[in-house]
C-alpha cells in the first residue's frame, strides 16, 4: 500500500484486485480505481477443506472484505460466480461476467483414441475434486464396460494418493486405474486426446477449464453439476451433467454415453466447435468495457 501511495499513485488509472480466498485490499487505498476479479466465492467450500472452527473464521473473514468491496466494480469469470456474488449481497449492475478463453500448445499431434474405453479425470488430487467418486463411478463403469481404464492426472496433496489408491484397491479395479503424477502440457492434451471421456465430478470451481481443453480434443464430458461445471458443460449439447455427489448416475450416464455412438458423436462436435470459439480476446474486449467504466468515474 505504501508504495503504491508514493510510486503509482498518480501514474496508475485502474486497479485489478484479484480476489481468491481473499483479495488484495485495494478498496482501502485506492476505492475509486479498483476494479475486483473474482474467480470464485468460497462460502460452503471452506467447510468441506477446513475444521468447523477454523472454516467459520474463515467463512466470517469472506464476507466482511466482499462488505468493503459492496461498491466497486466486479469481473467475474462465470455465471455461477456472478450468482455467487449476487447472494453475497452486491449489485447485478456492478457485475460483468467476462467469457473465458483456451490456451492451447503451440504444437499439438494428433492422436488416436484408445481402442477401449478410457475415462480421465484430470485435477488436484483432493477430495472436493471428486477424484474418489470417479474412482467409485470408474468401478461400477469397469463391471458394464469390462476392460474399462481409468488415467488419473493430477498432483498428490497431502498424501491423498495412498488413500485414492487403497480405495482402487479395495474395489478390485486395480489393474485398470493408472495415476500419472502431474503431467506437462504436452502430455495432458496427448492424454485428453488419446482418451473418450472426461470425468468432472468436482463440487466446486470458478470456471472448469479442463472441460473445455478436453472438448478441443474431442473428448466430451460427463459431471457434476455444480458451480463453474454446470458453466463449461452445456448439459445435452456438449456433454452431461449429473446431480453433484453421486458417483451412480456419473457412471451410468458415461456408460450411456459411450453405448450411445450417435450421441457421442454429437458432443464431440459441439464440443470441439464450443471450445474454438473461446477467445481470449473476447475476454479482454469485455473487461476492457468494464475498466474503462470505471476509470471514467474515477
């Protein structure tokens, strides 16, 4: 704050302050100029990551700094974080949802898909992901689609791989399930390409990234409709969205998908047509909108 009084202050017309799980504070200093981006709002998300007393601290905190931020502008990167912040009490008027672009490889090989069915789930390894009901939905896949395989991407947190793991174990799909660690780029688009269906069953997101990067290489998606999910799969068009929580319908409608070649076929299109169509500098022509708004009043 005290070097931005003493060196911007006068040569700065507008501050983004990037709110995730909290932001920047930029309200105090500069209240005219600042402009909040907003990724996603926590609210329940902190009681399934955090102990009680420490998740109501937090939950406490949340809402007194959206308080200090009730007048500024805000971006948000999806409906569902429009709607969010709606019910934290701010304006409609003052939210601009700005649409999300894609960052593809530069250098991306075609590849072939796998010549039997193979689910992904890409994403930290964390249980508000979800990875552990892929791998239950993943079980009850393997019993109606024998020779199923499963590829698990993503980083270990906290030693929740040992657990993912026991659980494969327990359900006697082992041989079927393979973790790959966190993968480059490269490597992920080769995975995304290579495999048929995307599984996406995480409670909450700001905006589901991996969804439209596996739509780019014609792999549909199957998930949980839940915040920032429910914003990159556009259910029945792209691909399908299940009530949040409930590994059953997550297989039974990848099975679905995958019996059903007429439809696949149909969401590999959209999807791939959707996710080109994302542009980054859409993104930008629309928050520029928004910024100069503010640097107007300012």
């Amino acid at each position: 704050m005290v070097y931005y009084v003493f060196r911007f202050r006068r040569s700065t017309d507008v501050i983004i302050d990037e709110v995730h799980w909290y932001p920047f504070f930029s309200i105090l200093y500069a209240p005219k100029k600042t402009v909040l981006l907003v990724c996603e709002v926590a609210n329940r998300l902190l009681f399934r990551l955090l102990p009680y007393p420490a998740a109501l601290l937090a939950r406490l905190i949340e809402k007194l700094y959206f308080l200090l931020y009730h007048n500024a502008s805000v971006l948000a990167i999806s409906d569902s974080t429009r709607d969010a912040l709606l019910a934290e009490g701010f304006g409609s008027g003052q939210i601009t949802v700005i649409p999300m672009g894609l960052s593809l490889p530069k250098r991306i090989k075609r590849y072939p898909k796998s010549s039997q069915l193979t689910i992904i789930i890409i994403g930290r390894l964390h249980a508000f992901k979800g990875t552990a009901d892929a791998i239950d939905a993943f079980a009850a896949i393997h019993a109606r689609v024998p020779g199923a395989i499963l590829w698990v991407v993503g980083g270990d947190s906290e030693g929740y791989q040992s657990d993912l793991e026991r659980r494969v174990g327990e359900l006697g799909v082992s041989g079927n399930v393979t973790f790959f660690g966190r993968v480059s780029e490269e490597k992920k688009f080769e995975l995304l390409a290579r495999s048929h269906i995307l599984l996406m069953p995480s409670v909450h997101e700001g905006w589901g990234l991996v969804v439209a990067e596996a739509a780019s290489q014609e792999t549909p998606a199957v998930g949980y409709r839940t915040a920032g999910v429910q914003d990159v799969i556009v259910d029945g068009k792209t691909g399908i969205l299940v009530p949040a929580c409930n590994p059953k319908p997550l297989a039974a409608q990848t099975v679905k998908l995958w019996e059903d070649k007429r439809l696949y076929k149909k969401f590999q299109e959209a999807g791939k047509k959707r996710a080109a169509a994302m542009s980054w500098d859409d993104t930008a022509r629309a928050a520029l909108t928004a910024i100069k708004k503010v640097n107007e009043k300012a």
